[in-house]
C-alpha cells in the first residue's frame, strides 16, 4: 500500500536515513524511534513519497 500522506515518524525515519551511516543507528534502533517494526521501516524505505521526501 503506497503511503498518501507523511507523519511524524515518517520524518523521523527520514532524518536518521539521510545521515551518514544512519546516524550510527541500526534499521532496528531507527524503526524502534519511530515505534514501528523493521518490516515497517523496509517498506517505508521501498515507498516512492518517502523516497521523494
């Protein structure tokens, strides 16, 4: 399901993706600081409006 709108965690998945090395975060430490689970965060990652963003 493509995402219609971004949320706050959302931005805050974006702003530790577009860190060098993330931040020094795992996928799993960036996924558990938006309260969503990795799966979650991988499919935001494959989503064109999170990519555009």
């Amino acid at each position: 399901m493509a995402l219609r709108n971004l949320w706050t965690e959302h931005y805050i998945a974006i702003e530790y993706l577009v860190m060098p090395d993330r931040g020094g975060l795992t996928l799993e430490e960036i996924a558990e600081k938006c309260s969503v689970t990795r799966k979650v965060l991988y499919n935001w990652r494959q989503d064109d409006l999170l990519i555009r963003n």
